[in-house]
C-alpha cells in the first residue's frame, strides 16, 4: 500500500512572510511563499496519521489538512518551531478520548515536561489536561512500529544539538540538520524513493543543511524524487525552481505526496 504525505508546513524557524520584513518573497502575494512552520503528516496503510513535530501554526495545520483524530505524533527535536503546538493537542485528545503517543529522544524528554508541565504533573489545575504517552527514540539509530508500520530513525548532527530523522519504507524526512552520519547514508542508501528534507536556503549556513548540500544528499541516498523543506524567505518558489536539477522540487504548505510501494 502506498504512504501518503501532507506537507503540513515548510518553512523555517521565523515562517515565511519574517515579522516586520519587507523583502521581494516576504511581500509577493503567491501563496507558495508562504510557510507556515516546519511539519508533516504521514498516513501508512492503516489509516492512522502520524504527525511530525507540532509548530506554532499547527492548529491551523490540522485544520487545513483535516485531521480530526491524532494517536501518534513524533519529535525530530524540541526546538520552539517544532514542539510549540504541543498544546493543540488537547483539542485532539478532547475529541477522541485516546491517549496520543508522543515520540522524542530520552535526552529530550525532561525539557519537554518542562516546558508543558501541566500535562504532566497534578497541579491543581482544573482545565482538561491530555493523556500524553511519552514514549523513547531509540538512543542513537533503530526501528520502531508505530501506527502498523516500522519507522527506522538516526540521530544527525543539527549545531549544537541532535535531530531524529525517519524512514518509513521508501519514504523519509529529515529536517534540521546540518549534514548525515556515514552510517545513516549507508543505511538509507538505494533504499527511498521519495525524500523531503530540509534545505534552508543556498548560501552557507552554520547549523543547518543548504539547498546545494541537500541536492548532493539526495544523490548519495540515490533518491528518485527529492523535496526541500523548511526554506527561509530567501528562497522563492517561483524564480527559485528552475534552478533545481530534474528529480528536485520545493514543498509548499498543504502540498499532497502519494509514496507507492
């Protein structure tokens, strides 16, 4: 059975029009320059979604894309733009009444807690609270089943921190890093057909991927259809796209994928 794939967002860290900027890309009124944050929702054959990391917009998100029930949800890191709608899944709890399963690295999990305590610890408060099942990454590299499928994930280099990317047979995501290991490129190698990963823009950036350096990622991992992800406002879908080599596209927000088998 084939995967499908919402690109639920995919911009970076400020989201695309930047607050208070009034370059070409911010102003242009096409819709393929707006980015909400970075987040994806995969459906596998069961029907069951999986939602990859929960940003500020992701509400909005939800909405747009039309999940109305959420069980699973997995953390690439706990970076404010991917964990800071960790709150909007009350409203998914609420409607369900199943505990949401939320994957993310051991090393993450007391940061989490703490940022979003009052899901976690009796405090008195008398609002509704969700049923949040934390549930551990492998610590470096493995597989894991989620939703009926086995998910195979690495930890890559992202600055001074960590992030988990994921496999879901021929299908990956990776945002947010810097560069792969070795024994991530020799494990993904041959193996994906359809790959979204970050590419913040094309010139040098210190901690995370450029669009020139995903490009040669994609041809190491010997992927057929490549989309960058997470771009900042310096990147225009337009003008931008002719410059991408054959197999290599831009996502844009509410962008649908079908993975076949």
């Amino acid at each position: 059975m084939s995967i499908k794939v919402d690109i639920l967002g995919c911009g970076t860290s400020t989201g695309v029009p930047v607050l208070g900027c009034s370059c070409k890309v911010c102003i242009k009124p096409d819709t393929k320059n707006q980015r909400w944050r970075t987040s994806i929702a995969v459906t596998p054959a069961s029907g069951e979604a999986i939602v990859i990391d929960t940003g500020p917009e992701f509400r909005l998100q939800a909405l747009r894309a039309g999940i109305s029930q959420l069980r699973h949800v997995l953390y690439t890191h706990i970076h404010a733009d991917h964990v800071h709608g960790f709150d909007d899944l009350r409203g998914l709890y609420f409607n369900s009444r199943q505990p949401i399963q939320c994957w993310l690295h051991p090393e993450y999990v007391k940061e989490l807690k703490h940022r979003f305590y009052y899901a976690f610890e009796e405090t008195g408060y008398l609002g509704g609270r969700p049923e949040i099942l934390l549930m551990d990454l492998p610590k470096d590299h493995g597989t894991f089943e989620v939703a009926g499928i086995n998910v195979e994930t690495h930890l890559v280099p992202h600055g001074n921190t960590l992030t988990n990317v994921f496999r879901f047979g021929n299908f990956a995501y990776a945002t947010d890093f810097k560069m792969f290991t070795e024994s991530a490129i020799n494990a993904w190698r041959g193996k994906i057909h359809t790959m979204v990963a970050s590419g913040l823009r094309w010139k040098e950036h210190k901690t995370h991927s450029t669009i020139p350096e995903t490009i040669e990622l994609f041809r190491k991992l010997d992927v057929e259809r490549g989309i960058i992800t997470h771009m900042s406002h310096d990147v225009d879908y337009l003008e931008d796209s002719p410059k991408l080599p054959t197999g290599v596209e831009f996502a844009y927000d509410g962008m649908q994928l079908i993975v076949p088998d």
